[in-house]
C-alpha cells in the first residue's frame, strides 16, 4: 500500500500541474485499476526511460525504438513542442513557438537555463542519459515559471534498473549510424547493503559530419554551393557524458541521494552553430579567416536530493550548483591582418545554483483536498574573459528568484473538482541593462468535469511572470550591453480549455482521443534586439515592444487492439505583437521560431512469435508564408515545410535475457529539409551580401543499435 501510495505521489509531483490533460481522472482510475496500473498521467516507455506531455497520450511502443541520439528524437512528435538545432551545441527546445528562454528546464532538479550564446541552445544533455521527460506544454501551474511551459529531465537511478533477483547490474550499448557516427554507453549499478545504491554511468558519442536530404548542399535559390560536397563542415566532434549518483534510504520512508554529472562536448566546430553552411562559407570567405574553430563546452553539476513520503505527504527538494563554460579558440582571426585585435581565447561561463522543494498532502475531509505547495530559489552569475596579446578583457552579471507557491485541487464529487493557486516572485536583478528588484503575485483557477465515463472537460487560467534577462555570456555578459533602466517584467495569462476521451471498445480495440485549446497573452513582450529610440547610439537595445498573444491547439486521437497501436497528432501555434508607442515596426509581428500547421503519426506492431516490433513515423511540418517576424531572416522569411519518415525494428529475443537488438533508418526518404524552429530563410549583410541561413537537417540516415543489460 506505501509503494502505491509513493508511486502515485511520484508522478503526481514530478508533472506538477494540475491541468495535464491525461492527469488522474475517476474515468481514468477507473480503466487503470481493471489493468492494476494506477498511474497520474500516461507515460511512453523507450528503453528506462519515459516520456509524458500534457498535450497527448501515445502507446508505450510509440518511441520505444527511436535510437535517440539527439533530443529532438524523443520529442519533435509530440503537439506543441520542437527541437530545433541541428548542431549538438544547438539544442533548443521549444513550445508553441516559444524558445528556451521562456521555458522551465531543469535536469533532476537543477535549473538548466542559460543564456550562453545567441548561436546556441540553452541545453546540452544526450537522450540516453535519461530515465524521464516530463513537459508541460504551456504554463498550467503556479508550480511552473516558464512563459511558455517547463520540462523536467530526470536521468537514470540504480533501484529501478535492477532486477527483483539483483544486487548488482550493468548495461552495455553501442550505436553506429551511416550518416552520423557511432555512440557507446556502459553503466553500472548496484546495492551497496540494504540501505545504499551506486549508478555509475558513461556515454560516448564520436560524431560525424553529415550529408544532407539528397546529397546536395544548396542556397535560397537551389543551386548547389560551389566547393561542398553534400556534407555539412563544423559537426564532428565529441561528447562525453558521465554521471555518478549515491543513494541512501535513511530510513523507510526517507531517501538522500548525491549525484554528480559532467557533459563535455568538443570538436573544430562552426563559429555560428545556428546557421547553415551557405553562411560559414560567405563569412568566411569574405573575412578570410577559418571555418572552423577549436571549440569546447562543458558543465558540470553537483545535486543532492532529498524524499520523504508520510501517510499523507510526499516531499522532493533539491540542492544544486550547475556551472557551464563555453571555450572558444579564436586566434585564427590572426591568419587576417585586417582582423589580428579579435585574435583571442574566449571564454564565457554561467553558474546556475539553487534550492527548491515541492510537497504534495492528501486531506481527507468532507472535500477531498490535494495540496501541492513549496518554494524555489535559482541565482545565475555569468562570468566572461578574454586573452590575447592586447591583454584581458572581463565582465559578469548576476540575477535571482525566489518563488514561493500553492496550489489545492478540491474534489467535490467524483464528477468536479476546482484548482485554485497562487505563486510570489521576489526577482533581482544587477547587469548592464538594468540594476533592480521585481516582485508579483500571480494567481490561476482550473476547473475539472466529468459528465460521463470515460470523458474529463478541463479549463484553466494561469497568470505569467518573467522579469528581464542577464546578458548572453559569450559575447561579453553585458560589456556591450545599453542600459534601460524603464525596461519592465513581462506578465500575461494563459488560457486553455481542454478534453479527454478513452473508450475500450472491447474485441475492437482501444480508442483515445483529445484536445487542447489555447489562448497566451504576454505583456510587456521583451525583444533583445529592438531599435532604439532617439539618443541612443547603439544598433538595438532590450526593450519591452508590445503585447504578445499567441493562440492555436494540439489534438491528438490513438487506437489500439492486441498488439497494434496506432496515432495521429495535430497542432498549431500562431503568436501576433500588439506594438507599444514608438515600435509601430514591429506591429502584428510573429515569433521567428513559429511554425507551420505540424502533422504527425505513427504506427508499430509486435510479433510474439518471434519477439519482434516494427514501428513507423512521418512528421509533416506545413509551408510558412513570409511575413514580419522578430529576429528572422531580412530578406526571405518564409519557410519550407517538409515530410520525414522514420522506420525501425526492434528485438528482443526470449531465449536471451538482457539483449535488445534495434535497427531503423531516419529519414527515410532523404528529405532535404531544416526544422522551422530552426535558422531558416536568406538575410541581407552590408558586408557580406545574402546569407543563406538554412540549418540543414541529416539526410537518411541507416542506423542500428545493440544492447545487453546484465
């Protein structure tokens, strides 16, 4: 009765939001108990580790064979969400067009975001790592504190990778790819007496440079670049990944756990790893410096972890230091004259330190009452320096937030239940742009229907809060910045009303379907790169430009009978500025990462006979009409959608326990294509005349995967 009672408060915490759409319903409950699987939300099994998301339900084959490498495997087909990047240092998740700037990330715990380079992403982890993934598309929660959603990582623990019979274990994999390298990951884990586990766990990834969808790099015109050769320059490199973890069960309803991770990715990478060859190539030529550059990140991240589950409690908190360092070789600029000042060692570095806990209590009275309820503290300290021969260059900024928060879904009956909520934000801030304190107060209401079996009708309203930003860090943590000091937080609402339905159609299989309509106004919208006003003599300054509204919908519908599952997703997202006095320019302007009506759907079946599961895929993205947008292409805008097929196999042989056999192939019909979360389109330098701005995806790509856990 304590494992289930921890199990269900588990889950319930690590989502934390009372508005998932697959949440715990009595219909729900109702279906999960004749299986024995009583569970708070729907999870997809691929390998140890699960992937949730409010916006959906998918069968647990559904990604099971993916050979993720990339994050953008495990979550480009989910509604609402993206990864845009192609490059390992360019991972940027986003939701409903919105970047990971405005999100809520964190890896165990630990705050994740950093604004280190406008040319890179915001995190840096490899899927395999990974026992979950937890998303919120969109902010639900007074829980949550991104703009645009949160999404927990949790990576993997000893306890859940051994067997009942076990004491001790370890897994053995290696992937090799034909168009992007191989990967090779050994973990140990163990007992350690009753009370103690060890996971010792290390991944490496030798990347290749890739070819590109049908073997020919082109620019905005589709003409083939002069000197490629269907391979993207600036890719390959190394990724190291280890993690270390201790755990200790104090007592029998107490655990502390220490776990440290060190990720290090290197390699003679691309200056700008947001952007496509065609660029590198027309900057580099015409500056007549190198194409690639030394280039090394690394972050490194000590937590220690506390539970404690009562009767009625389940707690989590969390300490958590996070450091990460962007280095960078730049004395090639010394091979011009012209340029031999910019020769340097750069090196940019953010810290992340915190303390968060978050407690779920069960009060069963008259009302049922769920209480979720805890308090956040986050400090981020940039640091950046130069060296070259002209000597040492310094500048840092720092910024913090304490959040203290609570939320209680009463339950009147079994048919209706009521959510409401209330966060505090205490925000300091000390950079170049401005040195001040924030605080709000938000509230949020949800509202829970049952009117039949089977059928759960949710509404919510959530307001936001974002104060300003510190300063990307490798361009100088705020040396260049211009000081606002009248620049204001950012504040809204989100709105959402959403249903569920689940049908057992007995001998005809299992039905779900379900949707989510969205409406989020943001106040006060910060643009980092807006015109300044008269008097100041600068190209862009931060400013809050408008008032942002993005509005659309995710819907989903899944079916499944004996050991064929299937499911169709769609979703859309289209944001719109309300421009402010003085920046009428940017009236009725999108988010550049915004994308197109987005498709997707899957297939896969399993045959017991000989242990064997096919799995299929295809992602359709529509086409992007150009328009104004913030911070998109200067001259073409527009965006071409794309379909990608992706098919696998996977298997597991009965007779030899522990061994997992896959083979797929990604992309399967070569397509030639860029995530329109991603840079696209051509924009106009003075110097450098078009840039072709295309962060060219991985062509087909045939990949196989073999594994043994012992």
């Amino acid at each position: 009765m304590l494992n289930q009672r921890f199990h269900r408060c588990a889950i319930a915490v690590a989502v934390s939001s009372f508005f998932a759409v697959h949440s715990a319903s009595a219909a729900e409950q109702q279906q999960q108990q004749q299986q024995d699987q009583q569970q708070s939300v729907e999870r997809i099994a691929v390998w140890s580790t699960a992937v949730s998301s409010s916006s959906m339900y998918m069968s647990a084959e559904t990604i099971a064979d993916k050979q993720a490498d990339h994050i953008s495997d495990l979550l480009r087909t989910i509604p609402g969400v993206d990864v845009g990047g192609a490059h390992s240092l360019n991972q940027r998740i986003t939701i409903r067009s919105m970047d990971d700037k405005d999100l809520d990330i964190s890896i165990d715990g630990a705050k994740q975001n950093t604004y280190m380079y406008h040319h890179m992403g915001n995190l840096q982890i490899h899927a395999d790592i990974l026992k979950s993934v937890d998303i919120d598309v969109g902010t639900n929660s007074v829980i949550n504190s991104g703009l645009g959603g949160s999404v927990r990582f949790e990576t993997k623990q000893a306890r859940e990778l051994l067997r009942p019979d076990q004491t001790i274990g370890g897994r053995i994999q290696v992937t090799a790819g034909d168009n992007s390298g191989e990967n090779y990951s050994a973990s140990g884990y163990g007992l350690l007496g009753e009370d103690f586990d060890f996971l010792a766990y290390y991944n490496y990834v030798d990347r290749d440079n890739y070819e590109v969808g049908g073997g020919k790099i082109k620019n905005g015109s589709g003409e083939v670049i002069e000197g490629t050769d269907g391979k993207v320059r600036g890719l390959e490199g190394e990724v190291d990944d280890l993690l270390l973890k201790l755990g200790w069960n104090l007592t029998g309803n107490q655990r502390l756990q220490l776990s440290y991770e060190s990720y290090k990715d290197e390699g003679d990478y691309s200056y700008r790893p947001d952007m496509g060859l065609a660029t590198d190539i027309a900057i580099t030529e015409s500056l007549q410096i190198p194409l690639l550059w030394p280039t090394e990140f690394t972050r490194d991240t000590v937590t220690l972890n506390y539970e404690l589950l009562t009767d009625s409690t389940l707690l989590k908190a969390a300490v958590y230091t996070n450091s990460s360092e962007l280095w960078r070789d730049e004395t090639g600029y010394g091979q011009n004259p012209a340029y031999a000042a910019w020769a340097a060692i750069v090196t940019g570095e953010a810290k992340n330190s915190g303390i968060n806990m978050l407690a779920e209590t069960t009060v069963d009275d008259a009302d049922s009452h769920e209480i979720t309820w805890g308090f956040d503290y986050v400090k981020h300290d940039t640091d950046y320096k130069t060296k070259s021969d002209a000597g040492q260059l310094t500048s840092g900024e720092d910024a913090s937030n304490l959040a203290i928060f609570a939320q209680d879904r009463i339950r009147f009956n079994d048919q209706f239940s009521i959510t409401p909520g209330f966060r505090y934000d205490k925000y300091d801030i000390d950079s170049a742009v401005i040195d001040d304190s924030f605080s709000n107060t938000a509230f949020a209401l949800a509202a829970e229907y049952q009117p039949v079996d089977n059928l759960v009708i949710k509404l919510s309203g959530t307001q936001l809060f974002k104060g300003p930003e510190i300063s990307e860090v490798f361009v100088g943590a705020g040396l260049d910045e211009v000081p606002n000091p009248d620049i204001k937080e950012e504040t809204g609402v989100n709105y959402e009303a959403a249903f569920a339905y689940r049908a057992d159609l007995n001998s005809a299989g299992t039905l779900s379907v379900g949707g989510t309509v969205f409406k989020t106004e943001i106040d006060g919208y910060i643009y980092d790169y807006a015109t300044p006003p008269e008097g100041v003599r600068a190209r862009y300054w931060k400013d809050n430009i408008g008032d942002m509204e993005l509005d659309g919908f995710e819907a989903y519908s899944n079916y499944s009978i004996g050991e064929f599952d299937a499911g169709i997703t769609f979703s859309r997202a289209e944001s719109d500025l309300s421009a402010f006095a003085g920046y009428e320019q940017y009236d009725g302007a999108r988010l550049d990462r915004e994308q197109g009506d987005t498709i997707s759907a899957n297939a896969g079946y399993f045959f017991a006979a000989i242990d064997l599961s096919v799995f299929w895929e295809v992602l359709h993205v529509d086409d992007v009409d150009a328009g104004l947008d913030l911070d998109g292409a200067s001259l073409d805008n527009s965006k071409d959608g794309y379909t990608v097929h992706n098919i696998s196999a996977r298997w597991e042989p009965a007779n030899i326990t522990g061994l997992t056999v896959i083979a797929g192939v990604d992309n399967l019909f070569d397509e030639f294509y860029a995530s329109q979360s991603s840079r696209t389109g051509t924009s106009f330098h003075p110097r450098f005349g078009e840039l072709y701005l295309q962060d060219y995806e991985p062509g087909r790509n045939i990949k196989a995967t073999v594994a043994y856990q012992f």
